[in-house]
C-alpha cells in the first residue's frame, strides 16, 4: 500500500460476517463525529457493505466538517453528510432519528491546555446524544484509559476491572461512558461502550510513532514499555457489528489485539526491516495500560491483521515516504496528561 486510496480501501474492506450483519440490522446508520481519525474509514466500511449484502440502507455522516475538503469525502464515499455542532442540544435535536448510532465524537490531546473543552466534548455531548437517541442502538467509541495502569505480568484489564482512570483526559472518557449508562440503566437505550486501545493506521498509531523514530533516528522512551493495538480495518468492523450488541444496561467491551507488545522489541522490528539501530532511552516503567479483549474476540473472532504484518506494512509506508496525520500518541506517557 502506497498510495492513500489503497490504504483507505484496505481500511474499509468489509468482512463476510459484516455484510450478513447489514442484511439483518434494521433501519439507518448515523455516526456522529465521522470527521475523527477512524470515522470515514468506519463509514466507507459501512457503505460497502451495504452494497455487498445487495440491500438499501443509508449511512450518514455528522461533524462540524471545519477541516477544508473533508464534507465532499464523507459524500464521495457515499454517505449523507449533516453539518452539526454537537454541543449545541438545539442543533443535535434537529439531526434525523435514526435506529442505530455510531457516537465516536471526543477530545484527549490538548486536555492540559483547555480542560473545560475536553469535557463538554466528553461528557456533554454524550448528554445531548444519549437524549436525542435514547430509543436507538449506540455504540459509543470509549478507551481503555478508563482503566487503571497495571504491571505487565497482569496480562490486561477484563471489562470486570473497575474504571480507575488517571488524569483528566481519562476521567472525562468514564464521564462519557457513565451519561451513556445512565441512559441504559434508566431509559432503557441499548448501548454497547466500545472499549478502544490503539487503532493502527499507517499514518497514525503507537506503530507509526515508533517506527518514525526508528527511521528518523529519534530516542524511544521505554518508560511505558507494554502496549496493545489493533488494525483500524478490524476496528471498524468489530464498532460496526457492535450494533447487534447493545444492551440494557450498557455492555462495555474491551477491542484490541490480543498480543501484549512491547515498545523495545517493536523498536528492534522496525530497525531490522530499515537496517538502523533504534536508539532507546530508559528502562521498561513498572506500569502501562494493557487491555484483556477476551469476550470482544468470542463474540466476534481473532483480528485478520497480526503486529507482525502491520509493523511490516508500516515500515514500508515510512519508507516510501507515506504520509503522515501528524498527531502522535504519546504512549510514552503514563500520568494522564495529555
């Protein structure tokens, strides 16, 4: 893959299993915050699977849309695309009700520099969405965050583990998930809390970052050593298929891959296939966020892409000089603060 069209069609192939998922799901898609990191991949995925199941059915797109150009994509990959600001109840009171909601609007990077805004998108606006939707579907895009950091020999927190989050950023993601619960608990509302550590797109994700500093000759802090991460394609197709499980009260899921990986040895991986020596700092910290995604992979089955094949998809994007989003993880960092 080296050109962005084959990479977002790699992003949205759809699975056997999601396309017979369409043919039974009753009613219209909507996704709120569809101009985010994931959300037009999520929703070309979903419109190409409508088409495959051979059946009608809309996905609409709702954002503010305020980056130049990113309207007409969400309409060129075939949905209908709503201008919405939705901290504005008014304005979320007017979008079409529509049975089944993908809500992936939130805010982390920038927390320490305007805290108030990060919960007003975190917790707020979850409020306005819950009460426009208390009757449809919602699978609403959540963190592993929420969790506590524990020690690499834990092997990851389960959707058992009590929410203990650090920082504000994290806090206001529980804030987020308790609004939705509430209107589980209460209303009735099926919703699913979709759990998400690390989505790997080649322009973005702990792997991208990694690999960067391999190629670039940049320091690697091993202070948070252990990660886990999941292909975007995979991500999308399980958020998706989370539809047929919403439930009363709110069912929270953890989504990842299921390998615990360490920061060193995906260092040393992308140093091979670039034949450079990364250069690491530090020792592996005691503590990092590490989730168990068990039930996820019961309910819906392993990942179709591997670390090993997204590292080496990765390392070939860097080094043919792929693009970048520009927005870096910062995995490193194990206070909360981002």
């Amino acid at each position: 893959m080296h050109t962005e069209e084959s990479l977002e069609l790699a992003l949205s192939e759809p699975t056997p299993q999601l396309v017979d998922m369409m043919r039974r799901l009753e009613g219209d898609i909507i996704i709120l915050g569809i101009a985010g990191k994931m959300g037009f991949s999520l929703g070309r995925m979903a419109v190409r699977a409508i088409e495959q199941a051979g059946i009608q059915k809309k996905v609409i797109g709702v954002s503010r849309f305020s980056e130049k150009g990113s309207k007409e994509k969400c309409v060129s990959y075939g949905m209908e695309a709503i201008t919405c600001d939705l901290s504005d109840p008014a304005a979320v009171a007017q979008l079409p009700d529509v049975p089944n909601v993908i809500f992936m609007a939130g805010r982390k990077f920038g927390t320490q520099g305007n805290k108030g805004l990060t919960w007003v998108m975190n917790v707020l606006v979850p409020g306005n969405v819950a009460a426009k939707y208390h009757s449809s579907r919602i699978v609403a895009f959540s963190t592993g965050c929420v969790y506590p950091l524990i020690n690499v020999e834990q092997v990851g927190c389960t959707e058992e583990v009590e929410p203990d989050p650090a920082g504000e950023y994290a806090q206001s993601a529980l804030g987020r998930e308790r609004i939705f619960g509430y209107y589980a608990e209460n209303l009735g509302t099926p919703v699913n809390l979709f759990r998400l550590n690390y989505a790997i797109d080649l322009r973005y994700g702990v792997l991208h970052d990694i690999g960067q500093k391999v190629w670039r000759g940049e320091e690697i802090d091993l202070s948070v050593g252990y990660f886990n991460c999941i292909w975007q394609a995979d991500a999308n197709d399980v958020a998706l298929r989370c539809l047929e499980a919403c439930e009363s009260p709110a069912l929270a899921l953890n989504v990842t891959g299921p390998e615990t990986l360490s920061v060193r040895w995906a260092a040393q991986e992308f140093g091979r296939l670039f034949n450079k020596s990364p250069r690491l700092k530090g020792a592996e910290g005691s503590k990092c966020y590490l989730s168990n995604p068990a039930e996820a992979i019961q309910r819906f089955g392993y990942p179709r892409v591997g670390p090993a094949e997204m590292i080496s998809m990765t390392a070939d994007w860097i080094r043919n000089d792929g693009s970048s989003l520009g927005k870096p993880t910062h995995f490193e960092v194990s206070d909360g603060k981002y």
